[in-house]
C-alpha cells in the first residue's frame, strides 16, 4: 500500500482494514455500505470520496471483489 497523505485519519484505515478483513467471506464487498459503516462508527473530517478511495484501494490489494453502485434511496 501506498504512503498515506498527512490528512488520512489512521482510525479510518484502521476501521476500512477491519471490515475488508470480516468482508473476505462474503462475494463482494459493497463500497457504499462500508462508507456508511465508516462514517458510523468513527469521527473523520475525510469526504466520502477520500473514504471510498481508501477502500478501493486496500480491497483491491487483498483482491477483493467490489459493487459500486448506490443502494436506491
């Protein structure tokens, strides 16, 4: 994994690692819901759009298959 920027809160890479670790059982890991459980359960100043990019990234290098579409509201 990459270097992270100075702005990445570790408690959201932290959480992200947590989930995607408890996701590796299941067929695909959902981005929007992780978000939504990320934004849950710490207190961050990152937009969703750094969130999601943060998971994309440590799923795609645990290989981990994801759906990026937006439950309907």
């Amino acid at each position: 994994m990459r270097d992270l920027p100075r702005d990445i809160d570790a408690d959201v890479v932290i959480e992200i690692s947590r989930l995607l670790d408890d996701a590796a059982r299941t067929v695909a890991v959902a981005i929007h819901g992780l978000v939504k459980h990320i934004r849950d359960a710490t207190q961050t100043r990152l937009s969703d759009q750094a969130i999601e990019e943060l998971i994309v990234e440590m799923a795609s290098t645990r290989g981990l298959s994801m759906i990026f579409e937006k439950p309907p509201a």
